[in-house]
C-alpha cells in the first residue's frame, strides 16, 4: 500500500527547472506601443516566438527572433531576457521585445520600459531602435 502511494506521488511532483530563456513558442511581452502589440495584449493573447536568428536557437538580449503575435509573423528584437545575463547586463523579469517591420525598421515610436546600453554595440540592425527609447540601463 505505501509502495503505491509513493509512486503515485513521484508522477504528480515535478522538479523541473522553469525555462528561463528565450526559444520556440516562449511567450513575450510587446513594450512599444505599436498598435499590433497593444491589441495582442488587450486579447490576452501575447506573442511567442517561432524562430531564433542564430546557431544555438537559443534567444539573448539584443537577437532579432521572430515572433507569432494575432496570427501574423514579425520580426522583433529582444531587448530584455529573463536568463542570467554576462555581467553588465541587466536581468529582467519577463523577455521583453521590440516589433520590426519587415524592412527593419521599428513598428512604435516609443519604447516605454529602459533597455541596456549594450544594444548600442550591437549592430545597424538594432540600432534603428534606438532612437525611440526613452531610458538606458
């Protein structure tokens, strides 16, 4: 009898680790105020990711990934992960991402939460949202 109830108890428990970075169908939070995320959220429907731009397909801050948001494919750039992050940059509390049009260029004109300075570094692709940030951590 105590056999039985132990093993019942071991399928119910789980002791794996919650995922903490940023791969196929993670969800995300839109923080620009682009109409397309404003929408997504007031559905309740947030984006996730479908697609990783690089060879591990594993998401870091300052990855262009694209992303599922209202049943339409966009690329975003991932301004802030959840992951333990290189020292000098900063963790967040929920992967954050900023919408781009096709051409590369940002969906929004203002990105309401701070992003690292490390995006400055980056390259031309995730310069070009730059300039709607308003804060720099």
């Amino acid at each position: 009898m105590l056999h039985s109830l132990k093993t019942v108890a071991q399928r119910t428990f789980s002791t794996s680790v919650s995922c903490a970075q940023v791969q196929l169908r993670t969800r995300l939070k839109v923080v620009d105020n682009s109409i397309l995320g404003k929408e997504a959220v007031d559905r309740g429907r947030p984006a996730y990711c479908i697609g990783v731009y690089n060879k591990t397909r594993i998401g870091t801050t300052g990855d262009i990934i694209r992303v599922a948001i209202r049943g339409q494919p966009k690329k975003a750039v991932l301004v802030g992960c959840r992951q333990v992050q290189r020292h000098g940059v900063p963790r967040y509390d929920s992967n954050n991402i900023v919408l781009l049009e096709d051409n590369g260029s940002p969906s929004a004109t203002k990105i309401r939460v701070p992003i690292p300075n490390m995006l400055k570094a980056k390259g031309k692709d995730v310069a070009k949202i730059l300039p709607n940030a308003s804060k720099f951590v």
